[in-house]
C-alpha cells in the first residue's frame, strides 16, 4: 500500500507509545524491518513482541550523544544500515518561563530536538552511502501556534522545522526530510497532560472544540501520515511541515451577525 517501505530498515524513536507505536505497527504491516528506540524498555517489549522478528526493540534515551551512537551501531549489525528514520520522541513541560530551570529546559529541549539532531547524524551516512532515505521529524501544531505555559515545548517544536527544512536543504537531492506537525491527538501524553487538572471532561471537550473537525485525532491518523512522507508516495515532497489538526486556528471571528 506504500510502496518504498517493505524490506528498508527504519528507525522510529518513542515507538512504544502513542504516535510512535502507531508508526511501528503499521511500518510493520508495511514489511520493514523496525527498530523501536524507546527508554520505556517494558513497553517497547511488549509492542514488539507481538510484531515478529523483523521488529527489534531497544531500549535508550535519545537525549543522550554516546548511547545513540550505540544503539545505531547495534540496529545496523542486526538488523542493516537504516534509511528511513522517524523522530519522534518526545516530552512535555507545563510551566511558565519565570519557573522553567535549565534543567527542565535543557531536558525539554534534549528529548524533543537534541535527539533529533543526534538520531540524523546517525542514519544520514547510511542513507548517504546507499543513496536514498526518508526522514520524518514529528513536531507540533506548536511549531505555529501556542498554549500557554509551555514555552519549552513550543521552541522545541518550532526548532524541528528549522532543523528538518536545513536536512532537506544539505541532503538534496537523494534524501527527503519532512516534519508533521500533529494537533491534539489521543495518546499517553495526551492523557498525562491531562492528569494534572482538576476539570479533565472539561479540558478535553475544549480540546475536541479547538479543532474544526470537533475532535481529537487517533495516533493511526498521524502514522498514515508519516508511512506516506517515507514512502515513494512522497517522492516530490521535502523540505515541509504538513499540519495535521484537523482546521486547528483556522477560523477567525470579527463577522458575527446573530
Ligand atoms: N499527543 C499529542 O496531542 C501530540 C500533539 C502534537 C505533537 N505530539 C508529538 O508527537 C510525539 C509523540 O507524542 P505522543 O503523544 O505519542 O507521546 P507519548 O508520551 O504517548 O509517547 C512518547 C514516547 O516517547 C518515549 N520517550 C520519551 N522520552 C524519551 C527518551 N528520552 N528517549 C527515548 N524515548 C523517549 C516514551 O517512552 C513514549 O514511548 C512527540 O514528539 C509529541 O511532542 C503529540
């Protein structure tokens, strides 16, 4: 169904949970051979358990230089050079600029484009060596727009773009690299976020409301996504941040005649 991905080796980071796990079944549907970087070591077994051998978990923090490096090493000796990568790990932080500390920042900003950064550099020569490959980095409807008090979050995920518009630009023209940026999708994030309010029904229905489609997405609607930006299906596409938010910001008021 998406040519160009059966048999390639991909790497897909945060592939236990949430979007990622969704990227990891359905690249598994596909026939790649999937590596799953995730430092939720149990969780990671237990999707990959039920994938078959051609999926592989491993257990890592993508913040951390010297472990990617291993761990790739590890991907390549057992399961072959990848040339298709998903970045996707990713963390949140609710906290206002004047309470943020450099650790939670730097954490923020090591998980969510560090990791990026440091997976790319690994997966490039590969795909390099052999010609061709795909990236594609998962940012955020808050690449564009903001909620409040999570300053971090969002100079992560407006760091993704300029970081998957400068790989397209340098690896032109055999390799492509795109970024997603989802909107509020159902996922384990979404529900720790969620966690710390007292009103929970109420923010997930003004959730639902922010969107124009009235709802919030499945993680299989964003994995859709991503399989087509690493297929052959994509082959004229690089270079771009695709909203995927269902009309989130869209409309605009100032014409109200009730
Ligand atoms: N859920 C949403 O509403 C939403 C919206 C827009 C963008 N996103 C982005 O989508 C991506 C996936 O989000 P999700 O909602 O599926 O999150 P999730 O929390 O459900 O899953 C994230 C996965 O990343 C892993 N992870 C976290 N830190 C890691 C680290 N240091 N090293 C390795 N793995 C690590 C977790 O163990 C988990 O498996 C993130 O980049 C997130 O910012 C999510």
């Amino acid at each position: 169904m998406y040519p160009g991905i059966h048999e390639r080796c991909v790497v897909v980071t945060g592939g236990a949970k949430g979007i990622g796990a969704a990227c990891v079944q359905l690249l598994a549907a596909e026939g790649a051979r999937v590596a799953l970087l995730d430092i939720d070591a149990a969780g990671a077994a237990s999707l990959v358990a039920g994938l078959g051998p051609r999926c592989q978990a491993y257990e890592v923090d993508v913040s951390n230089s010297a472990a990617v490096r291993s761990t790739f090493a590890q991907v390549v000796a057992q399961q072959g050079p990848p040339t298709l990568l998903v970045n996707n790990a990713g963390i949140g932080l609710n906290e206002p600029i004047p309470s943020t500390s450099d650790e939670q920042w730097d954490r923020v900003l090591g998980v969510n484009l560090k990791s990026y950064f440091l997976c790319a550099r690994e997966a490039l020569p590969y795909m390099e060596a052999v010609g061709h490959g795909a990236i594609v980095n998962v940012a955020s409807v808050q690449s564009f727009l903001s909620q409040k008090r999570v300053a971090a979050y969002c100079a992560s995920k407006a760091g993704i773009l300029g970081l998957s518009r400068a790989i397209a630009v340098d690896h032109a023209p055999h390799i492509r690299s795109n970024a997603v940026c989802p909107g509020t999708v159902d996922t384990p994030m979404l529900a720790d976020a969620l966690a710390g309010a007292p009103n929970q029904e109420e923010l997930l229905a003004e959730c639902r409301a922010m969107h124009l489609l009235k709802r919030i997405a499945q993680p299989t609607e964003i994995a859709q996504l991503v399989v087509f930006l690493l297929s052959d299906l994509a082959s004229f596409i690089t270079g771009q941040a695709i909203r995927i938010d269902g009309g989130m910001g869209l409309e605009i008021g100032g014409n109200r005649r009730d």
